[in-house]
C-alpha cells in the first residue's frame, strides 16, 4: 500500500504486538500497542488521499486506526472483538468504524479528524 502519497508502496506487517512500516529506504515507523494483534492489517480510505492502517487484538477486545506516518488516530483504541470495516453509513462525509463488542453488541463510531 502506498501510505505517504508519493507513489511507491510501502509494506504493512503485524509481528505480535507491534505495526511495522517500511519502504526500500527502511524502517518508516514501528509500533508496540502491548497487546496479541490478529496477524492483519487493513488499509481503509478516509478520503482526501488519507490512508488509514487499522489492526485489533480480539482477545483483549480493542481496535486502532493509525495514520500513513504511524500516528494514532483521536479516539484510539476503541472496543471491538471482530475485524471491522470503515465507511460513511450516515453519507455525512465523516467516516465511521462499524465493528461488534465482546457483548455482541454491533457499534459505529465516528472518526474524528487529525
């Protein structure tokens, strides 16, 4: 995935408990959230040429969203146990993060610009 813009993919990898980007140039950016990751991570689109990596730990119920230079998002983590998606549900133009709760409760919550 391309996370800066400039037209050369970077690569996205989950070790454990950590997010690790890098380029042909090296290490972009590595980041240790403390927790068992599920090993994948997805880019999702928050529009105006924004990527955003997001990534969960399952077992102990939280989801991230980090920018393309490893910044976490405003309202990180929140709770979710299952994989999610990203869109605009309410077609406000600010995008959503739909997931389900370990109380099988499914949510959506608003991003919050950078």
């Amino acid at each position: 995935m391309d996370l800066d813009g400039d037209g050369a993919f970077e690569v996205v990898r989950i070790t454990n408990d950590s997010l690790i980007a890098s380029n042909a140039k090296g290490l972009l950016f590595a980041k240790k959230v403390g927790e068992a990751l599920l090993q994948q991570a997805s880019a999702y689109s928050l529009g105006a040429n924004t990527i955003a990596i997001g990534m969960i730990s399952p077992s102990n119920g939280k989801a991230w969203l980090f920018d393309g230079s490893g910044r976490e998002l405003p309202g990180m983590p929140v709770d979710a146990s299952t994989p999610f998606v990203v869109g605009d549900l309410n077609l406000d133009g600010a995008p959503e993060l739909v997931t389900a709760t370990s109380s099988r409760t499914v949510v959506a919550y608003r991003m919050i610009a950078h």
